[in-house]
C-alpha cells in the first residue's frame, strides 16, 4: 500500500539531517545575556553569525556541549553555571604592579595583556602610581543564559583563486582561499554610486612625529604571524611573474596600526 512507502520516505529524510558534533565547524546567532537579563553579547541582527569549531576550545564549555546535537534552524536557551562558563572568580588573579613598572599613559578600565600571555583588566591606579590589575575573566563568577540558533555549517576551503597578476596577465594564487567570504566579494562586486569615505577617515588619529613612537613604553596591537606569512607568500607568486629588476620589494610593517 502506499501508507509503508510514505512512510519510510520521511524516515529516510529525518535520518540525512545533518546535526552539530565534535569536530564540525558551525556557524552560530546567539544572545547572551546575565540572570538579571542584562545583555553582555550577542551576534548583529542582520550582520555575520559567529562560528567556531565544535570540541576545539574555542568556546565556553557549556556554549560547545549545546550545540552537539542542533539541526540547522534549531534553537534553543541553555543556563550556563560560572564552572560552565568562564570559571569562578579568583583573587589571587588580582596583582598590584608597582609603580615603576607601569607604563606611562595606563588608565583604568584599560585592556593589557600580560607577559604570561593573560588578558587583564586595569581595575585602578593608586595614588602611589601603582596599578591593580584584574585577570579574571570579565565574566568570571557569573551564571550565564544563552539563546542558540544554529544557522549553517562551514565550508570546507576550496584553495586556489586566480587574479590579475604582473603585466594584467592571470596567475594563480595556490593558498588563496576561493570561498572565503572576501574573495567572493571580487567575484560579482557591487560598487558605490559615490565616494563613500571623506578626508576623516584618512586621519591619522596619533598626530605626532614617528620619530618619538619608541620613545616609551605603549601597549600596540600588531597583526599576527599567519597574516603576516599569507602577505609573504601572496606577494612571492607575484614577484616571480616579474623579470628581474623590473619589480621594487614591499617591506610591510604592522605598526601602523598604533597609529590609526
């Protein structure tokens, strides 16, 4: 009869529904919120969702362990206790540094990281010009709410984009990502129907002379060793479409982000 057939056609669909587990790259909207309600984050309405790699520490234990086992568009709202989220508050994490170690122009409220490598927070400066700073995770101590939609999984990179190379000839760019979200952008882009920037956004927000930059101590941010060796090794498939003396040598610097 056809009653079995039908039936066994919406077992077979359930069982080819892919959900989260170890390993699967997601991609997530979420809403963070206190117990009290108060939102402490959550993904743009509208903007990208977060993703992350399921078992791989990226996440909260509690985040990881809700997500194993979500269908794409399932939702869901999970209590997270402090041993689930970011641990317990511990005292011990909050150090004074005295005064002739703390650099010039540290203000409260300000984000340092450690030469351990720790994030911290600068809870005050005292009178005597030392500092006290806060380790612990902002969110230490605290029971947290999470809603959860899962909304889609990452794709595998496809390696490998071709562009514009010396002489407007194409040329192949073997660790190029092709479909990552920026190299989409260049396959169909849409451009402006007017200059979108004016001379502000090409103002230096740091007026003074470079000369001085080293002079004292400051905490910079510069861009890490994997953007570092993807500019080296874009530019090396460039440099040998070149003949030789015919190209000039690039020497990226990433200071210029303190400046800007």
């Amino acid at each position: 009869s056809s009653g079995p057939r039908r039936g066994f056609a919406l077992m077979a669909d359930a069982a080819e529904v892919r959900v989260a587990k170890e390993g699967d790259e997601v991609l997530v909207r979420y809403i963070g919120r206190l117990q009290d309600g108060t939102v402490f984050d959550a993904t743009e309405e509208g903007g990208e969702p977060f993703g992350f790699k399921v078992g791989a520490g990226e996440v909260v234990p509690g985040f990881d362990l809700a997500v194993r086992g979500l269908a794409v568009g399932k939702k869901i709202t999970v209590t997270l206790t402090p041993e689930e989220a970011y641990g317990q508050r511990r005292e011990d994490w909050v150090v004074t540094v005295p005064a002739a170690s703390v650099p010039s122009g540290l203000r409260e409220g300000m984000q340092v990281r450690l030469s351990s490598g720790a994030k911290a927070t600068v809870m005050d400066i005292n009178d005597d010009g030392s500092a006290v700073i806060d380790s612990n995770p902002m969110l230490a101590g605290e029971t947290l709410v999470f809603d959860i939609e899962l909304v889609g999984f990452k794709q595998p990179p496809k390696m490998g984009v071709e562009i514009i190379g010396w002489g407007g000839k194409l040329v192949q760019v073997p660790k190029g990502i092709a479909n990552s979200r920026v190299s989409q952008v260049f396959t169909t882009p849409k451009w402006p129907s007017a200059w979108p920037y004016t001379d502000r956004d090409f103002k230096r927000q740091d007026d003074s002379n470079d000369a001085n930059f080293y002079d004292s101590p400051r905490i910079v941010a510069h861009i890490d060793d994997g953007a570092i060796g993807a500019i080296r090794d874009f530019y090396a498939v460039q440099f040998a479409q070149a003949p030789q003396g015919e190209y000039s040598a690039l020497d990226i610097c990433s200071s210029w982000i303190s400046h800007y």
